[in-house]
C-alpha cells in the first residue's frame, strides 16, 4: 500500500481485527448495491470511504425533492439526476479512487446475470418485495452473500443471507415467495428519516465484515429495529430445505 493509502485508512488498519490484510481485501473487493435511495447512500458512502475498490450500483430512480429528507448522498443540486450519477458523485468526493460503475436501470433477471458473476458481495437496499426476490434469487445461482435492509415508518430489519454456508437459508427461505401481502412503501406510510441511516449503515457494516474477514456476520439471523421505542430484537431464521429458490443451486454445488 501507499503511504497516502496507509494515513487515510490508518483508523482501520490499526484495528487488529482488520489490519493491513483486511484493507488490501477490501480494497481489492467488489461490491454490488441495488438501491440509491435512502438505505443505498449511507450503505455507499461508508463502503466509499473505508477503500472498497470498486462498487456498482444500480438503481432506475431521479432525485426527487421528497427524497432529500433522508437520502443523505443527494443534494438539492442533483435533483432530476440519476440517482446512482448523483450517489457517484458523492461516493467520489469522499475517496476519488473508488471505481464506481452506474446502472440507471431497473435490476432485472437480465442485468443481475450481467452484474453479479464479479461482485464479491451484494447489498439490497431496494424497497419493494419483487425485486429483493430478483436478488436473492441472483445470489443463490451465482453463491453471492446477500446483505439485505428494509425501513418503514419507525420499523427496520437487516439479514446476511450466505447460501455459500451449507446450513444458511435464503432470503426465499424466511420470506417466500409465494407469500402474498400488501406492498407498502414509504411514499405512502413514510419513514422516519435516521431510520434508514441506521439500517443501511449496519448493511455497510455486514459487508465490510465479509469482505475483510472480520468477525461474524448476521448469517441466521434477522435482526429488527423500532425507532421510536428504541428497542431491538433479534431472531434466528432457518433454511428451508424445499425452498424452491435456493435448493436447485445448492444441489449444483
């Protein structure tokens, strides 16, 4: 590493957890963020700042003025950009040698099997159900770690689903797919706006963690959060040996 890259991960590599091995991984890491909205930009920029080498993100949205409210990578300026050209931007003003690569379309079967054959981990920081099944679903067939958050009103969840782990469910494995609920998103119900910074800031940090080898990840586990009892609770998840998603690419394997 260069002495310019030694002093502006230093609070990192002096963690002995981490060290200079851990940041050369990260640094040497891909990463894969579907969702520039208000999980996507804390989740980017932490993963911006802390040296991950390259970083794509896909997401088909402009900014909007409601979003500035809580999707912090934005600015006023940016509004009726591309979200992942005004995340970009952002990402690059805190650590110009971050390789960034922009998606602005929606995240589909089709550009998955494009995008995750290289990522070493994805983060879904979307906000509706069909989509996360999309992704999860990409995970499974190409055994991506998942790191997966959700936030509405004062309410949010954050997993790791590694089907790499024999034993590890999938996201279909805890929420099927089949399951038929009523889509609820924050432009109706709203969302308290340090929710999502929480939330997409635990996602950067189960990333961060696989990609350096340090600790251990959320893997079985679905960790809920309520904001306005401030109140957590975390429960274990099994994998589902018929679920249909999953079981296919792990008899492949």
């Amino acid at each position: 590493m260069r002495d310019d890259q030694l002093l502006r991960y230093s609070r990192h590599i002096l963690l002995d957890e981490w060290g200079i091995r851990g940041q050369e991984r990260v640094s040497q890491s891909h990463a894969l963020i579907v969702g520039a909205g208000g999980l996507g930009s804390p989740a980017a920029l932490y993963l911006a700042s802390a040296g991950v080498g390259h970083i794509s993100l896909i997401d088909h949205d402009h900014v909007d003025v409601t979003n500035l409210q809580r999707q912090i990578a934005h600015s006023q300026a940016r509004v009726g950009q591309f979200k992942v050209a005004s995340l970009q931007a952002a990402m690059q003003a805190i650590n110009p040698e971050v390789q960034v690569s922009c998606y602005s379309q929606k995240a589909d079967a089709a550009l998955l099997a494009v995008c995750l054959p290289s990522v070493d981990v994805v983060l879904d920081c979307t906000d509706n159900f069909e989509t996360r099944q999309l992704i999860n679903q990409a995970c499974a067939q190409y055994a991506k770690p998942l790191v997966s958050g959700s936030a509405l009103r004062f309410d949010g969840q954050v997993a790791v689903y590694d089907t790499r782990q024999a034993d590890a469910p999938c996201y279909a494995c805890v929420f099927p797919p089949t399951q038929s609920f009523e889509e609820e998103r924050c432009a109706t119900m709203g969302v308290l706006a340090p929710l999502v910074g929480v939330i997409g800031s635990m996602q950067a940090t189960e990333a961060l963690k696989l990609l350096s080898g340090m600790g251990s990840s959320l893997q079985g586990k679905l960790m809920m959060f309520n904001a306005q009892h401030m109140e957590w609770q975390t429960v274990s998840t099994a994998r589902n040996l018929k679920c249909s998603v999953c079981s296919p690419f792990r008899a492949k394997s």
